[in-house]
C-alpha cells in the first residue's frame, strides 16, 4: 500500500482543562493529522461551538513552532484548505448525546501532496500539543475525548521539498476607527492570510471597517478596501459555508453557535415521530449566533446554517492556491504591513499560512 493512516494517539477521555503533549514518533513523511473532538452532553445549554474545546493547537520542535491556531482558525483554515467543506462532523446537541468533529491540520496542497509535507526526520524532536479548555465548548459536557490520526506515505517514496506552516501572528482588542498596524513576517513564501475580527452577534464584515496590505511604505497595495466589500469579492471563490444541528430548541431562546459568521441563513424542522402544529423560529446568526425558540413546549429539530466566513475568518488569497510558484514571495520587499481599522470592540486575529522549505 502506499498510503496508510497511523492513529498515534488512541482516543482518550478527559473532564477537566488538560494540556495533550505527543511526540511524533513517526518516520514516513506526514501529508496531514487528524484531530478527533468528542464533547459528550450533559444539558441541551450551548457554551460554545464544539471546535472552542481547544485554546490552542500546535506542532513544535523545541523552541521551532510549526503549526500554531487555535481550534476556530484551525478548523477554519482547514475548511478553506478543503476548497470550502468540512469534514464530517456530526452537531448532536441534545442531552446525553455527543457532538463530533474532525479537525485537519494539511501540510500539503492537498492529501498526498508528493511535493509538500511533513518529513518528521528533518526535526530533531517533533511534537503536537493541544491545550483543552473543558467549559469553552459543547453543551456543559461530561466528558471530552480526544484522537489523533496521520496520513502517512507509506511504500510511496517521496522527497517533499517542504510543508505548509501555519501560525497566529498576532490577536488585539479592535476599536472603533483606530488603526491597528501589523508588520508581517518575509521568510517564507506566503500561500495565504486569514484575518478574524470577532464579535458575539456582529458580522465580520460589520467589526472591521478597513483592510489594508502594504509592500514598502505603500509602494504597492496588493489589498486595501472595505471589508464588507474584499469579502464578497473573496467569497466567491468558495462554496457556501454550512453546517447540519440535531438540537434542542425550548419555549424560550436559546443560541446555537455556529461556524457560518457572515450573511447567514438557517432552516430547519422537527424531528419527531409524531405530527405536531406548534412550530419554532430561527433568527439572526452574525457572528456565528443562531437564535431559536419553540412557540409552545419544547422540541428537537433539524436545523441546517449556511453563510459565508467560517469563524468569522476571512481568506485573502496570494496566489494561486495549487501553484507553488504562484505564491505570494515576500522575500524581496523591504517591509510588509497589514493596516486594519475596527469598528466595534471585537477581537482581531492575524494568522498566515507558508510555505516552508527544507
């Protein structure tokens, strides 16, 4: 076979905060690794969308950090590295049921990239660390168990001549019109830029005013716009964001969060084996907030959300995403700034994807 898929980490339950350190003992090279996220329920209440389970995902080699997010960018990242879908994760929040999800962390292009990915022998001492936060996520859990896959290159012999990095650059407290300027990183070529302005109920594109990257003190200006309007510019590029919820909604109002931020939508109905007239209603959504509320009694439901930026994330492309040579080389400028001007009191994230060469 020349592929195989190595699980290094059996599945393992936890119910308390917990910091998960695993060497990667392995010595095929590495195309991606799998992160299975098991919230068990133990009410119908929403703390937070299920991937909020992890503060922080990282692969590190020492001091060396190779892969840094935390478990919102990273499943974002992941669902625009998978051309705009996720992976199959179940949303069953009711009580006593669990909620599943898969998080991908992608070395390469795409899986079995022979040109990219992780080769563990060119690291002295690899490892991935994930650092669970129990109450972030989930629906008041009981338990939360973890596992851990690697699609690995097996009798395929490869020379990959790299491996996509991806690291959080920096997070600040956004406000309104005040200019936030990040000088990024120029040691490797970059394949893409991810910025989150989140807020609980807020459009993305309703917590930033202004994007803006500047090469050289504004010699060249590869983005600059509204960001309202760079998202639905950008967007097109992808399909819909959506996902599916097996949920508990009561006569009075509860919050589903969801992974769609911007523009979202959501339809549902009962799920019962009986016909009933009362009914439920679905509403706002920004943000990734999804309000519902029976009109009598309570009743689990169907519900599918769609919309645009998972997360609140919002791609800026540098290249053509399957073309290495295409990348965004910032090896040449002098000085590259990303200039972000806020309008609510969101948060900001920066995190890039590299390229990262052996």
């Amino acid at each position: 076979m020349n592929y195989r898929i190595n699980k290094f980490f059996a599945r393992k339950s936890y119910a308390a905060d917990a910091v998960i350190l695993e060497d990667l003992n392995l010595v095929d090279p590495i195309s991606s690794i799998i992160i299975g996220l098991e919230s068990v329920n133990s009410t119908n209440v929403n703390l937070g969308h299920v991937s909020k389970h992890f503060s922080k995902i990282e692969i590190v080699d020492g001091s060396d950090v190779l892969f840094s997010l935390d478990g919102q960018e990273a499943e974002a990242l992941d669902w625009y590295n998978q051309r705009g879908k996720f992976r199959p994760n179940f949303n069953y929040e009711i009580s006593g049921a669990t909620s599943r999800h898969f998080i991908g962390i992608n070395f390469g292009r795409y899986l079995w990239d022979r040109e990219l990915a992780l080769d563990p022998k060119k690291f002295t001492n690899p490892q991935i660390r994930l650092t669970l936060d129990f109450d972030a996520g989930g629906n008041t859990p009981s338990a939360v168990y973890v596992t851990m896959w690697a699609n690995l290159f097996d009798q395929r012999a490869v020379t990959p001549v790299g491996f996509l990095m991806s690291k959080e650059i920096k997070s600040w407290s956004m406000s309104s019109t005040v200019h936030e300027y990040t000088d990024l990183p120029l040691d490797y070529p970059y394949r893409g830029i991810y910025f989150r302005p989140y807020y609980s109920e807020v459009e993305p594109s309703q917590a930033c005013t202004n994007f803006k990257l500047s090469e050289d003190q504004d010699k060249r200006i590869p983005y600059d716009g509204e960001l309202y309007h760079l998202i639905n510019l950008i967007a097109e590029r992808y399909p819909i964001c959506e996902e599916w919820y097996n949920a508990y909604i009561p006569s009075t109002e509860v919050t589903l969060y969801v992974a769609p931020s911007e523009k979202v939508h959501g339809v549902g109905i009962k799920r019962e084996d009986t016909a009933s007239t009362a009914a439920f209603s679905l509403s706002d959504g920004d943000g990734g907030t999804l309000h519902a509320i029976h009109s009598s009694g309570a009743c689990n439901a169907w519900v599918h959300v769609a919309g645009y930026c998972p997360h609140s994330v919002v791609e800026f492309p540098c290249g053509e995403r399957d073309d290495i040579a295409d990348w965004y080389d910032v090896s040449r400028l002098g000085s590259l700034r990303a200039d972000i001007t806020g309008t609510t009191t969101a948060t900001g994230y920066l995190f890039i994807q590299q390229l990262r060469t052996y």
